[in-house]
C-alpha cells in the first residue's frame, strides 16, 4: 500500500473523539472522514471538536453516505450506539461503500445474539462486499469474554466460569448514571429496571454467547438479575449527590445454564466511588475445570480507554481478515502496534 | 468432512502421551499414527503405551516417512524435541505428505529468532503443499507472550513490559532437573552454564521476538542471565536430594533492549518445592504504558497439562488458518473446545 489507509469515525461522543485522538497517534493511518448523528455538531471541525490546539480540515458531516463517498475509506470504525438495530443500517451504508467495520456498539459484539437475523444479513452483505464486520469494547469483546476464552486454552475440560468486573462509574457522565440506576432510592431503581430505563450493562448475553460458541456449549437459558447498589455513606460526582440510603450504582449479574447447571456466571456491579465503602475495583477470571484457572487484576482495565484502544488496534487484523461477520474470537489478538500499520497488511 | 478428522502424534515421552490421551477425550477426531524416535519404542501398542487398560491397534513406529504415507493426517502434533535444528526434518516430512504442524519444540513457538533461514524454507514450503505450521506450549507460546501481546491490545500504548512465571520443578523427572542444574553446588551450576549443559528455560528470544513484532518495536540485543537458586533448607523429589548450599533451580530472566532502554523483562525462576522458602508460585503480567495493566494468577498455569492443552485445543484455528509458518499471535486465541471439532472447520 503506497498512501496511508484511510479510515473514517462514526460518532463524535467521548468514545468518537477518543478514538480519533488516538487515530493520530497511530502511523500510516489517515483520518478521512467524521459522521455525527447531532445535526447541532455538523460542520464543526474535528481538530476542535476533540480538543486539539488547531483545526485540521475536516469537519463533521451529518450526511452518511455523501461522507463515506468522500472518504474512501477502507475502514469505518462506529461509535455512535449499542444496539444492533440502531447500529445496523450505518454498517449497512459502510459496507455499500466497501469499506471494513468496527463497531464499538456493544450488541455488535456478537450480534448473533439479540438479532439473529440482521447478523446473517450484515455477514452476507461483507462476504459479497469482500469486507469485514468486527465488534469490539472492552466489555463485552475482551474482559469477560476473550480472555476467559484464550484462558481455557490451557484447559483439557472446562466445568464452569465465573469471571467479574468491579468498577468505578465515577468519571463517567449523567446518561451512563441514568442508565445504572445511580442517585436514586431503591424503589426508584426497582421501577427503573422494570420499566427498562434501569439497563445496567449491556453486553452479558453476547459474552455468554460468545465463550459458549468456543466451547461448543448449547446454553438452555440466562438469568440477568440487576439490584441496586445502596450506598451506606455519602458520595458525590460533579453529576450526581448520593445520601445514605440512595443507591451508588447497580449490581448487574448473569448466570448461564447448560443442561440445566449453572456453567457461566458473569458478575459486573457497577457504582460511583466503590471505595468509599472499602470495595476494590478490579477484574477476575476463575475457571474451574482440568486444570483450574484463576487470574486477575485490580484496578479494572479502564473502560473507556480500553474501549478506544481495541477498536484502534484491531484495525490490522479486520483488513487481514477473510470477509464476513467476525468476533473477537475468530481474530489474532489485538496488540498495540507502534510502528507503521501500513507493514502489517498482508 | 464426513470421516474424523485425522491426527498423527510424534513423540511418545510425558508430552507425546499426554497430547494423546487429550485426543482420545475430543469429538471428531480420530488417531491414525504415532511416531516414537526411540528404537526401543518400536511396535508398543499405544493404549498401553499411555496407560489405558486396552490395547489400541496402533503400534509405536519409528519410520516416520511410512507411518505418515499411511496415518493419512490432516494434522501431526510434534512433541520430539525443542530446538528447530532438530524439529525441522520431521516438520519438512509431514509438511511434504501434505498434512498442517503442530509442534510443541520451544524454538518453534517464534523460529525465526534462532533459526530464520529454516522459517523461512519451513514457511515455503507451507505455502506450495497449502498448509499450516504453528508453535504452541505454555511458554513460550502463551504466558509470557500470546498474554501479554492481547493485554497490550487495551493500551495507547507501552512503555515496557515485565512478565514473571515462577514455577514448581518437584514434578519433573532427571532430564529435567539436570538442564535446570538442580541439586548441584554453585560452582558446578556456573560450570554448567559456561559449558551449556544448564541452560535454564527455553523461549526467551522467541517470546521476546513474539511481542516485539506484535507492538512494532525493533529489539537491539537481549540480555539473558542464569543465576543459581541456592537453597537454605532440605528439599527432595523421587529424583534429587538437596542439602543447604545445593542449588534447588535456576532463576533465568532475560531484558531485552530497544534503541539503549530495556524494555520487555521476562522472568523465570524455576526450582524443586519452592513453598518450603515461602515462594509462591503464580504468573503475571505488569504493563507500564497507557494505561498501566496488571494480570496475574497464582498458583502457575500448570506447564505440561497447559502445553498438551494447547497443542490439541489449536487444532482447529490451524487446519482453518491460510497456509504458511505461523505464531500464535497470527491465529485466534485458543478455546477449550468439548463438541465435535468438525463443526469448527471451515
């Protein structure tokens, strides 16, 4: 390849402009094109609107497929959802277009799972395209689901799973605390998760579905169940005041039965300032089986930084791969490649 | 594919029976081979060989040439030896009746470190018969490289990395612990070393060339030191005693250099009873970049049950890899895959 490879960013949240900086970082990569779904942020430039001291030329576009013609770019990385249903017709317009996907919408992790059929329609239309359709995060895409599958790897038989993630949502702003269930009373939160506006995370069924295709386990049902945190001391955020009593966040867990045994249990509570009541952030890993696997690390990988870096260095092995929908688990691992991208393409 | 999917083993020691008895565990495959170098090997029928009640039908050969025209593989696991000078005539063998590589030999896990023009010719020839080389094994092959490198995937990116694997030797046998220099006293371990009949662990330069090709770095020179791990009290196995002042391992750790700053630390102490000095065993993974990663787990990934693991949980990922000598960091992470294996092929 003699020119840089081109890529264009979908979104232009804290994901969206974090992935662009670092897009800037990388070498033989060329930034083409911007999208953003708010028509109040079009033809704002980029270099501005992710905090660079000057403009850079490129201003947001509301426009898809005009963009995408422009662009030309051989990879379209998405950050402006989580569903698959609100994910698929941008990837759709991408693939049209030729271009490679990464999508960081969490039900793209493995969209067999949600929406079966729009997986098999986004397959065929990047084997006939002759691209790839990639999703990845942090979580779901690689702490609760590729490492505990690249840990079974040194299994003869794997029994069961446990794998958890604690985490701090303090950074994080006021939609995401919504979504948690942060600062509310514990009735609230119960209302919340009933009426779905309580979601806690999203991503539990498509790491599920993800570690049982590598294992080769037919799971009979999952059990998500979503309590609040309720915190016993005060915390505060620059978005949000909890009293005694109000709930600090959400503790989200799912348990995925085989042949009517619990075999995968995946634990992820979510809340402000853990802390302050002496809890430690961290993520774990145990697997028992033959042998028994335990790894961890404390604190947790960050979520938003993670999240950047894996869409950025999956760049590579989504250009290298054979066409189709693709996991994280049907790829090399992602690595954080410094020197020129343009040397790994095969 | 109608029929199983058809594997030949080479190599009848702890590795070669073991791989084995995994085969007989997994769905879909079928044994059709075994190759033994020893002579005195010859004609043992192989489910006595490995301990089961029954006889198998399939006698140890030493006539590989014949052995492979009549196994009729898709895939021979090699676990004959550690070096690629030895390994490579098997590999050109079986690459030449057309079948994909699994070889366990240490240098194999990244050869182009000590052997590149053989890589090279092994990598050729791959591509004309369209088939696959790969090297695995606990380490190298996994924790102190294919971990690491997925653990980088999450960062900006790295400033250096220390990765530490602290193992127990007590289950080993004489061969072993000799190469370790166990039970000698500390001028008889420095002889060893000079001479090279201690030589520590095998796979620093291939999981140090590993990383650096997966972040882009250019190494200048490693440093690899061999210290004696002198014991202060009485430990024994069924195969050494040590007397204080006799040396219960080798503590082997390798820095390796990149434009004058050291940059990638790997550590192995390897010793018999490490808990009776209150050492605990574990490994892990410490990333300084952006952002800061730390893994671990304790006790060890079991070495010899890991390597059998992985051999046979590749399986897959190599018959559906594009031809040619790959790592792993070229191929999906590994899974502890319990259905039928034909399922995964492609």
């Amino acid at each position: 390849m003699q020119g840089p490879l081109k890529v264009a960013v979908l979104g232009t949240g804290r994901m969206g402009c974090g992935i662009i900086r670092l897009l800037f970082q990388k070498k033989g990569l060329e930034l083409t094109g911007v999208y953003g779904r708010r028509t109040d942020r079009a033809g704002i430039d980029i270099g501005k609107a992710v905090g660079l001291a000057e403009e850079i030329g490129i201003k947001i576009s509301n426009d898809l497929p005009a963009l995408l013609k422009k662009a030309k770019a051989h990879v379209v990385i998405q950050a402006t959802c989580s569903r698959v249903s609100e994910a698929a017709e941008e990837i759709r317009t991408a693939l049209h277009q030729g271009a490679n996907v990464i999508s960081i919408a969490e039900e793209m992790a493995y969209p067999a799972c949600q929406s079966p059929l729009i997986a098999k329609e986004l397959h065929a239309l990047a084997l006939q395209k002759k691209v790839t359709v990639l999703g990845t995060g942090i979580n779901p895409g690689f702490v609760l689901d590729l490492l505990v599958i690249a840990l079974t790897g040194v299994c003869w038989k794997v029994e069961s799973i446990t794998a958890k993630r604690v985490n701090d949502l303090s950074p994080y702003g006021p939609s995401v605390l919504a979504a948690q269930g942060v600062g509310v009373t514990p009735e609230a939160f119960q209302k919340g998760v009933a009426e779905g506006s309580i979601v806690g995370h999203m991503g539990f069924p498509e790491s599920i579905g993800m570690i049982a295709k590598a294992l080769g386990w037919e799971i009979d049902r999952i059990e998500e169940i979503r309590s609040p945190i309720v915190s016993r001391v005060k915390r505060e955020t620059p978005f949000v005041k909890i009293e005694p009593g109000l709930t600090a966040g959400c503790n989200h867990t799912a348990l995925a039965y085989r042949d009517g045994n619990p075999v995968i249990h995946l634990v992820h509570p979510q809340q402000v300032h853990p802390h302050l009541e002496g809890v430690e952030t961290g993520d774990s890993i145990k697997i028992e089986g033959e042998p028994n696997v335990h790894f961890s690390g404390s604190p947790e990988i960050p979520g938003g930084i993670g999240t950047i870096a894996l869409a950025v260095n999956m760049i590579p092995h989504v250009v290298n791969a054979p066409p189709g929908l693709k996991s994280m688990a049907d790829l090399p691992v992602p690595a954080a490649f410094m020197g020129d991208i343009r040397t790994l393409l095969q």
